[in-house]
C-alpha cells in the first residue's frame, strides 16, 4: 500500500512538475497550452511520455549553437558583389502598396527582394525533374541538392546519375537529405554509388539511435526544404521531393501533384545561402566563398521579376511563417487563392481567411479530397463551417493528392515552396518559400490553381450540415488537438 501511495505521490508531482512547464514555455499560444494541460492530466503516464517527446521544440543545445554559429559565420548577402544592385532594382519595381510584404520577408530572413531574375513554371512533377538533371548536366562548377524526401525510385535514380556524370567532369556535388524523410536512401546501392563517384553526401538532423534520440532533441523537427542551386546562377523552389508522382512509400494516395519552379538570377544566392547555412551546421566545410563569388549574368537582358527567399525554422524567429501568410491574407484585396496538402490553423489563421472572404475578396482554398494523414484531414475539416459563413470557397481536389503549396495574391504575387498551413510548418519544420512580384508568372500559377479547381468538387454549406455526427464529432475532437499536430 505504501508503495502504491508512493508511486501515486510521485505521478501527481510529475503532473503537477510538467503542467507548470507547459505553462511557462516561451512562444506557445493559449491553445497549445490548454491542448497539453488535458493531454497531461487526462492520460496518466501516456500524457507524460507525450509531452517529454512532443511537448517542446527542442534540437539540443549542441545543435542549436551549431546552427547559431553558422550562421554568424556567413557573409552578409547586401555586401557582396552585385547584390546592392539587384536589390535597388528589386525596391524600384515593386509597388509601393506591395513593399511592406517584402519588408517582413526581410525581417524573418534578413535578406531584401532582388531584381534581375527569370521564372519559369515546370508542366509537371517529371518535367520538374528532367529539368534539374538536364541542368546538372550543363553544370560546370557545382550542384547543390537538398531535399525532404529522396527516393530510390525512377526519378530518384535519374537525379543521382545526372550527380554521378557531373561529378565525373569535376563539377562539385554536394547532397544533403533529411535523416528521417529520407532514410531509404542512405541504405539503397544508390547512396553508395553516389559516394563512389565522388559526391559528398550529408544527413540532415540525423535520428541516430531512435530510443536515445529524444534525451537529445525532438526526433520529429525535420527539415522540409527543397532547395537546388545550380552554378549559383540558376536555383529551384517549390513543393516537390525527388521522387516519382507515384510515391511508392504512400501509393494508395498517388499521384503527387506538385508544383515547381525554376529560377535564374541573384534569387539563387539567396538559395545558396540557405543551402550553405544547413550543410555547414551539418559539415566541417566553409562555403561562404560561393557567396561572395561575381554574380553570373544571365544569357539574356533579364527581367525585373523581384524576388525574396524566406527561410523558416525551430532555431529561427518565432511565428515567422505563420506571420507571413496571415499578412499576406490581409493583404488581398480581389482576389486570394491558396492551394495546401495540410491546413491546420492557428485561431489568427482562420480569423485572417475569414476575413479576407468577409470584406468582399474573392477566396478559393483548394486541399485534397483525401489526405495521407487522416488527423489533418478531421482537423482540416472542423473548420469547414466557419471558411464557407464567411465565404471562403472551398475546392476539394480528386486527382491524387495535392501536395502543391501556392498562394496567388491579386493576380500579381505569388508566394511558393515547402510551408503548409499547419503547425508543423509553422513551429517544428526548417521550411523555405520564395515571395515574388511578377504579373506573369503569377498568372501562370494562377491557371494551375485553376486546373486543380476544375479537377476538385466544391464543399458546400450542405455538404457540411449532412456530415453524420459521429464524424462532425470527430473532426472537432481532433481539431482540439490540432495545437498538438
């Protein structure tokens, strides 16, 4: 009996010990606090196991000083060669109505839009990737790769040999995957191969002993960029991994339906310097030369296409994604149109989406009818009511799952890349997304928008109502959690 009383005394002061911690953490809003106060006293032993895993945003304090000083150690982007110029440019083309868009940017990623660029949108998941290799094959100097998720698969296969010709030429390769998203990788002959031929190949946030892990960090903050640089001159971004749209590791859900550009001009060093920053906290090699390297010309008078990266992560300023979309929300004034695998918001997100319908803007959300995740999916879904009261107009898409992260404003501004609209992306994953002023390009992301649309069925306010309760239940229930997620 004592040791029954013993071991109830001690649950109750471990309770009692992270309740208290979970209400002092630093950055957390009110709901996330609340979420894992239930979770905490309402599962005895699991709530604790759940929160000492999950509860915080922590990389460990060796990493996280790391990163710090990798990034003190870089050149300051204004003050290389040709960057003052692009970013004059850059100030000069966008409307004044759109600067203070551009100025957040700068403050999350401490760099200002630049000018003198070229965009162009690829057709396709696979003409995405013929892309790259076509472009790794022209390379002359070096080509940097990092990705989410890298599978052995056909695409996979294609990407690696396309690195094995370059690095044959003596053209420097250098890949970094993330340890968890890409962990077929590293034990397919495809890694070796790369090895051999000469490629340094790198793990991001390596998992190492899954048991040991969480005493030195959250084996769930991942890095979720896409990030390719090539030559320093010509770089992609968007929402694609390096894999077939079949995706073997979630078949049921194929196709993967993603949307990718590619970029030349000073915006690639901007993407270089993002590259840089995560292979030197993750390497003993000094990239900051390729940062201060002449910019490249481009092959023909360029455009001004004004252009910002903004890279986002657990080790970087709090809120900053989620500060940016909602802005970005406010900011539309006819039209605003979002495409997202995963939308779960924050109380200020929704609020922003509301409003832009309730205030007379034309607002599409396009999601996938079926969601590899089926709690993002209930979470999403509890929110349905509120978008369609105030107007939002919401698109299911059915041809596979629409992995496409875009966000069209006024038909003139475009925001691309790796961040969803949930909290993942908002407070665990390094992200990265480029913000561009450019009437037609943005057109051409808005005729993709439409092809999802026409391919997706309209979720109505009937719709909603018709749901049985036991599945309006659901969603709710799990919407609770959503700070958890």
């Amino acid at each position: 009996m004592f040791t029954a009383l013993f071991l109830s005394l001690l649950h109750l002061l471990l309770q009692g010990g992270l309740i208290l911690r979970a209400l002092l953490r630093p950055h957390r809003d009110p709901a996330a606090r609340m979420a894992w106060v239930l979770v905490i006293a309402a599962l005895p032993l699991l709530g604790l196991l759940a929160y000492l895993l999950f509860g915080e945003v922590n990389l460990g304090r060796r990493r996280i000083a790391r990163m710090q000083a990798t990034l003190a150690r870089l050149p300051v982007l204004a003050d290389t060669p040709g960057m003052a110029a692009a970013m004059g440019a850059a100030a000069a083309a966008i409307p004044a109505a759109r600067r203070p868009l551009f100025q957040l940017g700068a403050s999350i990623g401490e760099v200002a839009p630049v000018a003198g660029n070229r965009g162009r949108l690829l057709a396709d998941s696979d003409a995405a990737i013929a892309a790259m290799v076509a472009d790794i094959d022209a390379a002359r100097d070096h080509v940097h790769l990092l990705f989410y998720i890298w599978l052995p698969d056909h695409n996979g296969t294609r990407m690696a040999e396309s690195l094995q010709r370059a690095a044959a030429r003596g053209v420097r390769c250098r890949v970094l995957v993330d340890d968890l998203g890409s962990r077929l990788l590293p034990r397919s002959p495809l890694w070796s191969a790369l090895a051999a031929a000469g490629v340094r190949l790198e793990r991001a946030l390596p998992v190492g002993n899954p048991l040991l892990r969480p005493l030195r960090g959250r084996i769930d903050l991942r890095n979720h960029r896409k990030v390719v640089v090539i030559d320093g001159c010509i770089t992609y971004c968007g929402s694609q991994n390096c894999a077939d749209p079949a995706f073997r590791i979630k078949p049921r859900f194929a196709p993967w339906v993603d949307l990718m550009l590619r970029f030349e001009g000073p915006i690639a060093r901007q993407n270089q310097a993002l590259f840089a920053a995560d292979w030197m906290a993750h390497t003993d090699e000094d990239l900051s030369a390729l940062l201060t390297a002449p910019l490249a010309p481009l092959p023909a008078p360029p455009t001004a296409l004004p252009a910002q990266v903004i890279g986002t992560g657990p080790t970087l300023r709090y809120a900053a994604m989620p500060e940016l979309f909602q802005t970005l929300m406010y900011a539309a004034r006819q039209e605003l149109v979002i495409s997202t695998p995963y939308y779960v918001p924050d109380e200020a997100m929704q609020a922003a989406l509301c409003a832009a319908a309730r205030r007379g803007c034309e607002t599409h959300l396009i999601l996938p009818a079926r969601n590899d995740s089926a709690l993002v999916a209930a979470a999403s879904r509890a929110c349905y009511a509120d978008l369609l009261a105030a107007g939002v107009v919401i698109h299911e898409y059915q041809g596979g799952l629409l992995h496409s992260k875009s966000l069209t404003l006024d038909g003139e501004l475009a925001l691309i890349g790796s961040a969803n609209l949930d909290r993942r992306s908002f407070d665990l994953n390094y992200e990265n997304n480029i913000l561009f002023y450019d009437p037609p390009l943005t057109a051409a992301i808005r005729a993709r928008q439409d092809s999802y649309i026409a391919a997706a069925r309209p979720v109505t306010a009937a719709t909603v109502a018709a749901w049985p309760r036991r599945r309006r239940l659901w969603n709710n229930v799990v919407a609770m959690l959503g700070p958890l997620l």
